[in-house]
C-alpha cells in the first residue's frame, strides 16, 4: 500500500500533501505558534496595546535574553557525552530580557501568555485573528498544548495533528497520511476521524494508508490491496464502499469490517 502510493501515486500528483508523524522540526525555538503563524499576530497585539515595538516580544529577536540568547536554558557541552542543558538563572526560563516582562496585556506578560494552554488561551484573547488559527488547535484536539511548548518535545501523533490543524483552512487539496492511528488509543479515533471529516467537509481528498478497521469502515471507498503483505502483495482484491467490501468473498479485509 504504502509503495503504490509513495512510489506511483506522489510522483504523479506531486502536488498532494503528505501528513505523517515525523518531527516538524529539532529546534528548540520553535513552537504551535511559530509554526502556525500565530504568533505575528500576538506580538502585534502586544504592541498595540502598550506601544513597545513588536520585536520586543519575540525571543528571537530584541526581546531575547542576552545571557541564553532566548532559549531558556545554557548548554554545556561535554566530551564523548551528550550535551547538558541547564535553566538559564538570569531569566529563569522564561527566555526574555527582565525589561519585556514589564510590558502586560490585561495582566500579563509575553511569557505568562506562552505559558498558556491552548484551551486557557482561548478565553484569554478576544481577537478574531487569534482566536480563529486557536480554534483550529482545539479542533484538532491539542487544547491541552501549552502556546510556548517546543516542536522537539512534541509526539509523533501531535505533530501529525499540528500539521493538520495549519491545512484545516485549505480548500480542495489532495492529501496523504501513512497509517495515521498508529499509538493512538481506541478513544481518540473518533476524535481522529473527525479531524479527517473536517478536511473532506473542505472539498479536500484524503487518503489514507492504514489496517486500523475502526478507520477503514468509515471510509466513502476502499482500495482492498493483497492478497498478503510486501512481495507477496500488489494486486487490487477489491474496491467500493465499506458495504460493498463486505459483501465482496474475494477480500479479506471485508470480514473484518
């Protein structure tokens, strides 16, 4: 399944998206709002309401503390050893020069925002901008996520959702996931089948790779690839809709739908 879509599908629709679980990205600096563009707008916020120039707020930029250069932390480094990371005593953490702390938006602090959940955020902004790419966050089921949290640290099964929450405004794309369930709980495929759905309901196509039954019978059509896996595979053993597979002797995964 996985060749016929990677090695024949893609290199003839090149322009379909394939959405997986790797990581989004090993910087450290990185977070859902870099990632998603959130966090222009925030920074803009900020600097609207107390007139400091929006580059303050960013720790990538002017607002950055100068002893860790805005990563939070000092890292050692070690001989024939993994580097040490150490919180970083002059700004704690937080990642910014003391003097942007200063500056509050109903109460607080650029780093108090970015403490923030996704969830708790949500009803701390009352901006449309801000609020609609939050949204997108908490409809893909990361509410929980805190604002300043790194991408590293991110699961395999979060950064897919992250990926999928920055297309869920795209119209009428193609787009691939590779086994998506994988280390999900029983629980979370109707969250994840949702997710899906939200994608369809934006005229995109989605297909999907996967032996999950849970999401193969909520399909709208089925490509049943056997009859076994890897080289001894290849062949098309049935196609239609769930019903159909069901109904069709010659495929093996209709016995289990």
């Amino acid at each position: 399944k996985s060749s016929l879509i990677h090695e024949c599908f893609l290199p003839q629709h090149p322009q379909a998206t394939v959405i997986d679980q790797s990581p989004i990205g090993r910087s450290s600096r990185a977070n859902p709002l870099t990632f998603t563009g959130i966090f222009d707008a925030i920074r803009k916020k900020f600097a609207a309401d107390t007139g400091a120039d929006a580059a303050l707020f960013s720790f990538n930029s002017k607002g950055a503390c100068p002893k860790c250069n805005g990563q939070g932390f000092i890292s050692f480094e070690l001989n024939f050893l993994d580097s040490v990371k150490s919180q970083c005593d002059e700004c704690e953490g937080k990642r910014y020069h003391p003097e942007v702390l200063t500056y509050r938006y109903q109460g607080k602090n650029i780093a108090d925002v970015l403490n923030l959940s996704v969830d708790e955020s949500l009803a701390f902004f009352s901006t449309p901008k801000i609020n609609q790419h939050l949204r997108l966050l908490k409809d893909v089921g990361l509410g929980y996520l805190k604002l300043g949290q790194t991408l590293s640290s991110l699961s395999g099964g979060e950064s897919q959702r992250l990926k999928i929450a920055a297309e869920l405004q795209k119209e009428s794309n193609i787009y691939i996931m590779d086994e998506p369930t994988t280390g999900l709980h029983r629980s979370d495929i109707d969250t994840f089948f949702q997710i899906i759905k939200k994608l369809v309901d934006k005229q995109n196509t989605v297909i999907v790779i996967e032996h999950n039954t849970d999401i193969i019978k909520r399909a709208d059509w089925i490509i049943d690839m056997g009859p076994e896996g890897g080289r001894k595979g290849g062949m098309v053993m049935a196609e239609g809709t769930p019903a159909q597979i069901k109904a069709n002797p010659a495929s093996v995964t209709g016995r289990y739908l």
